[in-house]
C-alpha cells in the first residue's frame, strides 16, 4: 500500500524496542525505496502532548490507513524516575 507523505498510519504490529504497539498512530514522514525490496516508511509517533516519541523505518505492510471505525484510546507508559 502507497501512503501520503504527512498523513496518518496505523500501526499492524509491536514494535516493542520502541515501546510502540499494535493501533498506535503515527505520521509517515519519509518514503524510502530500494530496489528489490518493499518500499518503507519512516513514521513519527507522538504522545497526547505532541512530543517524538519515536521515528522508526517500516516497510508499508507494517502499516494501514485509519478507517472511521477507529477510535482513539490512551495507554500509560511506565515513566523513568
């Protein structure tokens, strides 16, 4: 599946080294295309307050579009003291 730059992503898997998971939503900045090879993304994820959380390289079967079903939920991380 092709993404627009700039817009929403779903997230279809863990990615637990970044503390992300399946139905986080984050915003494909960049599109990277290798011969050969799926194309990819990297996709920004941002907390509720609109800080990085992470920007991690996915290829575009790691990710779908949001739907009108979706619905936003909130999830606590651990914070380091």
């Amino acid at each position: 599946m092709e993404f627009k730059l700039y817009t929403d992503v779903v997230l279809l898997h863990d990615v637990l080294e970044e503390q992300l998971h399946a139905g986080d939503v984050g915003t494909a900045v960049e599109r990277h295309e290798v011969v050969g090879l799926e194309t990819g993304y990297s996709v920004e994820f941002f907390d509720m307050v609109g800080n990085t959380v992470a920007v991690v390289p996915l290829p575009a079967s790691s990710l779908r579009t949001p739907t009108q079903a979706d619905r936003p939920s909130v999830r606590m991380e651990a914070v380091a003291a």
